[in-house]
C-alpha cells in the first residue's frame, strides 16, 4: 500500500490536493444557507419540542440513526462522558473496553494463530437523558468505537464501529426493530439468511454473513446496537437473537489461506458477562510475543494489559447497571 | 442579527466546504442548517472549549448518519452536479470530470472526506485534525491511507 517513492507520494499529494479544491469550489455560498434556515427556536422551548415531533415523524419513514442522533433532541443533558479503558489478557487474549463509569462493555478476542500482531481500539461512550417538556423520556448511550486489527505491517486490516443506544419511545423502538431488518450494506455481494445458531447457550438466528469490503448492519442489544463493521477483506457473521438482542458477530479475514476467523465480538448485556466462542473452541496456549500496544493505541487517560497468572482462569469485568441503564 | 445568523456569518463558509466535501454541493448547505441548528440549541455547545470544532465534529456525525440511512441511494451527489454547474471545473477538464475520479470520491467514507478536507484544504497536520474530529491521531493517520488509497487508482497518472 506504500507509495513506492516521494516523488510519487508529493505528485499524489498536489493531486489529492486540487481534488479537494476541486470539491470546494462548488461549496454553496453562506447566502444559500442564511436564505432558508428555519427560523431558531428557544433552546428547550415549546417551539422546539413541536419542531421536534413534526420532524421526527415526518422522517419516520426514513427509519435511520440520524434522526435519534442527530435532529430529535429537544434537550439533551450529558449525564457522562469517560474516557475509556481498554484491558487485554494475555494469556486468554480477551479484551474488554469499559468506561470508568461503568456504562456496558465491549470485549472480543484476538486469534493469534492468524498472525494478527496488535490490536488497536479507539473507544468513547457518552450517555445523556431526554427530556420533553420537564418529562424524562429515557437516556441513551452513544459509544463510537474503532476497532483495528493489524497484521504485521499492513495497516487497516479491520475497522469496526459501532454504536449503542438505549432508546425507552415506542417511537425509537419502532425504529431500531424496523432498523434491524434494514441491513443497509454498501459494496455487499452477498446477504442470506443462515438459520439459527446457539450462542452462549442462546439459540439465535444467524442472521446474514457478507463477503465484500464494506458492510453495514444494525442490531438490538438491550436497547439498541448498531454495529458498522468494515472489513477490509473479510466477511461478517452476526448472530441474533429472538428478541432482537445482538448476540454475537465474527469477523473473519479473507487470506489466502481460506476464511479464517480473526475476532469475535459478543455484547454484553447490561451487567450480564456474555462468553466468547474461541475459533477452534479453545483458547490459545501460548501469547503472541507481539502482542502489544504501541503510539497507535488511544483510548483516553488508560491503557493498560493483563497478565494473568500462568493457569489461572480470566474472567470477563462485569459492568454495573448504572442509573440510566 | 440573530445567534444562528452570527454562527453563519462567522463560521458558515468554513463549514460549508467541510459539508461539501463530506456530503457533496447539493446537500451540503442541508447539512450545516441542520447542524447549526440542533448544535446551538445543545447543552454540549455551550460547554465546548472550540465551538467551531464542536461543529466541525457534528458535521461528521451528520454525515455520517446519512451515508449510513442512505447507503447507495446517495452516491451520485458529485455527478450531476459536477456536470450541470456553470463554471464548474468539470467542464474544464478538472479532476472532477473524471467518471473514476467521482466514482472513487462517492467510495470515501465520511470520515476519510473529513481528514482528506482538512489535510489538504486546511493543510493541518494529523494530530490538529484529530483535535478537530475528537479522533486519535492514529485515526486521521488511517482514515487518510485509507483515502490515498482509494482516490490513487483513479487518477490516472499512477494507474498500472
């Protein structure tokens, strides 16, 4: 992926740089905008609830993140914003992220048998109430992660992000379900339904696997999960549950060597430790001398590893029900 | 003038070119309305040390939020455009006339438009970008490999 040579990375730059002045040309004008935006509503009042609702449910046909992310706040108060923690066994090879406050968890494995060198994660979370009109309608969790496994020297060999909402409206609920059968996919060559699967002694639908560069799937974990995964090469494999709930997804790389598992990443529920399905239905038994973090991890005020004691069983951090979960 | 007038008159040509790039001319104006709007009214706005990044942040979200709600359905936003525009650089032969070179644009992802806007249009350096995007500068470093590469194939010179 490298540019062979400077010269060639300075022309690529002064070409990616006119595309760009290219693009920004065309940009509208601040009178374009200025012309016709709305008119400002008093932050929290009547006027803004009303623009609230109008708007949401004339997008309720959208059916997309972007209305409960993005327009439909009314007033929104940040509860918490942590940095978070990420916490990796070396012996067992899990890794859990966690906020300082306890809000949910992310864990997942990394196989070291697909040579995967490091693992890098960028993760966030912040959680704040609605309110409507002096009524709390419920609290939501936003957490955007990154997840990067790299092999060897090749950057960007899996991206992941995700999301995690924890919406109380029947209006939200509509949208997540109706959400969780849209799985909008760019790049997807091939989206089927697989059956069902038990994991983690849960039977569960399984639910699509998808086999190009970039996919997109939305889930229900408690709430809402929606999961972005963009594998670089690789496939998808999400497990759902009855209830909606995201039980479970698998990444695999697409080397030479055929699909092989690389990480899979279960959801905990909210207090509720969820096992991990090792690949070959066993953990490893010898650390990766490369496993390590290096400048490229970042994940707020901490990282840092386990080490467990030799033969010594790893448990999985729980994460405690917080008032807004 | 009002307080969303003052946020245009001061900040609304920077955000405009970031939108454009994220989301392309005919719905970037949408989008920095839609963000000026929701973000002033924001408890979260008022806190933020630079409120100017803070928007800078939820354009990206934004974006973000409409590649993923509209999927393939809004990946032309550059070709019709670009095409019909007076005066636009297309008709001159620029990089933007270039089928391949839009096709590889509309295969960026929002976050990649975001770091490829602000390297090569505001020439800041990762680590300011990452400030800008609350992101790690390992992040930017990624996003815009990952950029290089994509737009590379679709210029012509370094075709193979």
């Amino acid at each position: 992926m490298n540019l062979s040579t400077e010269p060639e990375k300075d022309y690529l730059d002064d070409r990616l740089r006119q595309l760009v002045e290219e693009m920004v040309a065309n940009a509208p004008s601040v009178d374009e905008v200025t012309a016709y935006h709305p008119p400002p509503s008093a932050p929290g009042g009547r006027n803004g609830k009303h623009w609230w609702v109008a708007l949401a449910a004339a997008s309720l046909i959208l059916v997309t993140i972007a209305v409960i992310g993005s327009l439909a706040r009314p007033q929104v108060a940040t509860v918490a914003t942590e940095p978070s923690t990420l916490r990796i066994d070396e012996q067992t090879y899990r890794w859990t992220a966690s906020t300082a406050d306890g809000l949910p968890q992310f864990e997942g494995v990394v196989d070291p048998q697909a040579g995967k060198a490091r693992v890098t994660i960028q993760f966030e979370m912040e959680s704040w109430e609605v309110i409507d009109d002096g009524e709390t309608l419920g609290s939501r969790y936003e957490g955007n992660g990154e997840l990067f496994a790299i092999d060897g020297d090749d950057l960007d060999q899996f991206v992941g992000r995700w999301f995690v909402l924890e919406p109380r409206s029947e209006f939200e609920s509509f949208l997540a379900v109706d959400e969780m059968k849209t799985l909008d996919a760019f790049e997807v060559d091939v989206w089927e339904d697989l059956g069902t699967a038990t994991v983690n002694g849960v039977e569960t639908q399984h639910l699509r696997t998808v086999n190009k560069a970039a996919a997109e799937v939305n889930g229900v974990l408690d709430g809402f999960v929606s999961f972005f995964a963009i594998p670089w090469d690789g496939a998808l494999d999400v497990w759902v549950r009855d209830d909606g709930a995201l039980a479970q997804i698998v990444l695999f790389s697409d080397d030479r060597a055929g699909r092989q598992e690389t990480m899979s990443m279960s959801f905990l529920e909210y207090g509720v430790p969820v096992e991990i399905a090792w690949p070959d239905g066993a953990p490893p038994t010898q650390r990766s001398p490369t496993l390590a973090f290096d400048e490229e991890t970042e994940l707020g005020e901490t990282t840092s590893t386990t080490t467990a004691e030799p033969g010594s069983t790893t448990t999985t951090s729980t994460a405690a029900p917080t008032a807004n979960g | 003038m009002n307080f969303i007038d003052e946020v245009y008159e001061a900040h609304g040509a920077e955000l405009l070119r970031h939108a454009t790039v994220l989301v392309g001319p005919a719905d970037a104006a949408d989008l920095v309305s839609d963000v000026v709007v929701a973000g002033i009214s924001d408890r979260k706005w008022a806190a933020a040390n630079n409120p100017i990044a803070y928007l800078h942040r939820s354009l990206l979200n934004a974006a973000r939020m409409r590649h993923r709600a509209n999927g393939r359905r809004n990946t032309r936003e550059w070709n019709s455009f670009a095409l019909h525009q007076q005066g636009s650089t297309s008709r001159d032969g620029g990089l933007l006339g270039d089928p391949e070179v839009l096709q590889a644009i509309e295969g960026l992802s929002p976050q990649q438009r975001a770091v490829i806007y602000f390297t090569y249009w505001e020439d800041l350096r990762p680590a300011e970008i990452a400030k800008i995007l609350g992101i790690g500068e390992g992040s930017v470093k990624k996003h815009l490999a990952r950029a290089r590469k994509n737009l590379k194939e679709a210029l012509h010179e370094f075709k193979h």
